[in-house]
C-alpha cells in the first residue's frame, strides 16, 4: 500500500515575497505613526513659541514627511507593481537571475518597470502623507505660512522684518495674533507702533476687551510715534473717553507749529464727541487747507449727537470766505448733516461763486492710516463732483419741507433748472430736485440724480 504523499510546501520564492510584503506593511504603518508624532509635536512647539528657531524643527518636520512618503511608496510598489522598483533598482536583479530563481510574477513585474513609476508613487504619497500631516496637527503648513513665520520674524528679526511682519499679521483675527501684538506694544521698541496701528483695525471682533486695555495704557507712553498711533487706534475703534487724549495730541502739534496728523482728525471724527467742536471750529479757520477740510469732515460726523445745530452753524458761517477746495469739503458736510435749514447757506453759495468755481471738480481726501503712509488707505467726501452739482445734491440730501423754507428755495431752483449757462447735470438735477420738493415723493424708492443721468462713481 503506497504511502500518503506529504504535502507539498510553498516555493521559496512566494514565501519570501510574503516576508518582504509584511514587513514593508509594518514599517509603513509604525514610520506613519512616528511621522504623525513628529507633525503633532512640531506644530505644537511652534505654536506655543513662535520666538523658536524654527529651522531645526521644519527640518525635523519635512524630514519626517519625506520619510514617510517613501515608505508609503515602497508599500505601494509591493502591492501594486510587484516590487519592481526594488527587485531592479535595488537588488540590481534581472531577467536572467529572476527566471532561474523560479519567481514567475516577479520576472513577470520586470516586463512593465519603468524609472518614472517610483519617483510618481513617492510624489503621490508626500501629498497624501501632507495632507494627512496637516489633518493630524489642525493645518500647521496653512498655519506656519500665512501667520507662523511672521509671528517669528515679529520676535527674531531686525526693526524691518518685525514691522513687515506686523503688516502681514494686520489682516488675520486669530488669538495668536492677538497676543503677538499686545506683547508687541507693551513691549514697546520699533515694532510697538505699528502694532498699535494693526490693532486700530481690529473693529470686526467679537468684543473690543483685548485690544482696548493696551491700547489706552499706550496712549499714555511716553514714546510720542506709540503714543500717537494708540490715539488713532482707539479713535479707529471709537473709544470716547480718548477724546480728550485727543485733544491734547492735536493741540501740542499746533502749539509747536506743526502740520495736524490728519489720523487724528479723522480719529476726533470717529468718536463723535461734542467737546471737540471748539477745537475743530479754530481749526477750521486758522489751519492749513486740507487741516481745514479735514476739520469740516470731522464736524460732520456730529451729526448723530445732541447739538448737532452748532455744528451747523460753524460750517455755515465759514462757507462764504472759505478757500474754493473748504467750500467744497462744507457743501459736502452739510449734506451730510441734512439740516434743511442749509439750503438757504448753499444757495448763496451757489450764486457767490464765479462760473469757473462753478464748474471745478471738488477733490476726494485720500490718506493713509499706516504708520509709514503705505497700504490702509481711506477716501472721504467721495464722490467727486463740480461744485455746483455738489450744492444740488447737498441740498437733495436736506429736503426743503417747511413752508418759509420752500417760498424761497422752489423759484431759486426753478430759475436755476431754466438758466441755459449752467451746466446740463445741474439744470436737471435742480428739475429733479425741484419735482421732488413739491411732490413730497420719497426718493428712498426713486433714481438719484446720479443714476438718472448715468453719472453714478464706478
């Protein structure tokens, strides 16, 4: 009786094809595990101190990452390609050798290498392995390149790098950020002003608790560009207890004969105090010009409060002896403040310029907010017109509604819609205007002059 037959084992070949597969699995997975650490504790350490020197731990980073990338790519070309990369590349084995050894599908896998195939996997498995990196540590790449590597040059650099690191950080909300810059201007040196800037523009948080303590304690320094700066932050951000604060800045620039910071103007506007309307009247009279039209702005911004008639009138007196371009800035004020009372001041103003005033384009106050004049740009008594299109759409702003009031303003416009030397948008905005008075229409629901005759600012 014949013997049952063994049996047979696995060729050598496949057994050991087995081994090499798991143990790529197995590096694979603990060189993703130690990369992930590595990411975690990278992020982490950065983060928490962005005065590091970062060099090191990047390299440790994106050493880890390349590591793991060419791990994965080892795995992938086991599983999928057989392991040609390593079979060819590596154990420098060819046809010859792989057909005596007996391994079928390895000498199989030999008939489809190519020297792209690997360098394509590697590539595909680093974006995969950055993107895992970036899941595991809350995006620390997006993180270190919009916000981490100013934050270090904030702390590390010279006076240069921290304020354009400063400008960088400006436009970002996160609490790092928050915490970089008031350390920065408590700290004081070069980059405390611009840091008192960056936070003037921080109007869109939440609540204003972390910005304003720092901010007042700067407006208190001794340094005078930290000082200043605070003072036009906090008017930014319409802290009215600064007012006089304030005040006191603009009064020792005048005092030393100084031209006005228009920041500071622009922050007494934003606060909206009436105590400053003394102060802004003087300026108005006796400053230079665009201190003068800067001055009639900020008187405008008063219109909310209770007085607001006194500021009127401060405008109103000073309309007729005013500089062309102060004339322009208090049609443009009054507008803004819509006390129909008005009207009867722009009429006369009106028929008291020369056809040539008549017909000059009013200008536009643009000015910087940055420390150094740069980006940050404002544009106020936008938009631009001639000067007398300025008075009629003033006036379209104050509705002429009370009895005494229209006897005088309705003929003054109906002549003025009829007189053939006026300029054409004039003419029609004065018959808009006029239409309007007497129809009581409520021009919320209509076209503005502008629109109607296609002017409307582009």
């Amino acid at each position: 009786m014949a013997e049952p037959r063994s049996p047979s084992k696995a060729p050598a070949p496949a057994r050991r094809g087995a081994s090499i597969r798991a143990k790529l699995v197995s590096l694979a997975v603990l060189a993703n595990m130690a990369g992930c650490v590595v990411a975690i504790y990278v992020a982490r350490v950065l983060r928490a101190n962005p005065s590091a020197n970062e060099g090191g731990w990047l390299f440790a980073y994106y050493t880890a990452m390349f590591v793991v990338a060419v791990f994965d790519a080892f795995l992938v070309d086991e599983l999928l390609f057989g392991g040609v990369f390593r079979r060819t590349y590596l154990e420098g084995k060819d046809e010859r050798q792989l057909e005596r050894s007996g391994d079928d599908q390895a000498l199989a896998a030999t008939f489809r290498r190519s020297s792209f195939r690997f360098p394509t996997v590697v590539v595909l498995c680093g974006a995969l392995t950055y993107f895992v990196f970036n899941l595991a540590n809350r995006d620390f790449d997006t993180y270190h390149r919009t916000i981490g590597t100013h934050l270090n040059a904030l702390h590390r650099g010279d006076a240069d790098e921290q304020r354009a690191a400063v400008a960088s950080l400006a436009i970002h909300r996160t609490p790092e950020v928050l915490h970089a810059l008031t350390t920065t201007l408590q700290e004081g040196g070069p980059a405390a002003p611009w840091a008192a800037w960056a936070l003037g523009g921080f109007h869109d948080l939440p609540t204003l608790r972390p910005v304003i303590p720092p901010l007042v304690a700067a407006a208190r320094s001794d340094d005078p560009a930290v000082r200043r700066e605070a003072l036009v932050a906090l008017g930014r951000l319409q802290h009215r207890p600064m007012a006089p604060y304030i005040h006191q800045e603009i009064e020792a620039q005048v005092a030393a004969g100084e031209v006005v910071d228009p920041r500071l103007l622009y922050a007494l506007g934003s606060v909206q105090v009436l105590d400053s309307v003394p102060l802004l009247e003087r300026l108005l009279h006796a400053a230079d010009e665009p201190t003068q039209r800067l001055a009639a702005w900020a008187l405008a911004q008063h219109r909310d409060q209770r007085g607001g008639r006194e500021v009127v009138e401060v405008l109103e007196k000073r309309l007729p002896s005013a500089s062309l371009d102060v004339r322009c800035a208090i049609v443009h004020s009054l507008g803004i403040l819509a006390d129909e009372r008005s009207n009867l001041a722009l009429m006369r103003a009106y028929d008291e310029a020369t056809p040539d005033e008549l017909s000059t384009v009013c200008p536009r106050i643009t000015m910087s907010m940055r420390p150094d004049g740069g980006d940050d740009a404002l544009e106020l008594l936008r938009p631009e017109r001639k000067y007398g299109m300025k008075i009629i759409l003033s006036m379209g702003q104050m509705r002429a509604t009370a009895p005494d009031l229209r006897e005088q303003v309705e003929p003054w416009l109906a002549r003025l819609s009829g007189d053939t030397t006026a300029e054409y948008e004039v003419q029609e905005g004065s018959a808009s205007l006029l239409e309007g008075i007497r129809g009581g229409r409520d021009d919320a629901k209509a076209k503005s002059v502008d629109e109607a005759l296609g002017l409307q600012e582009r």
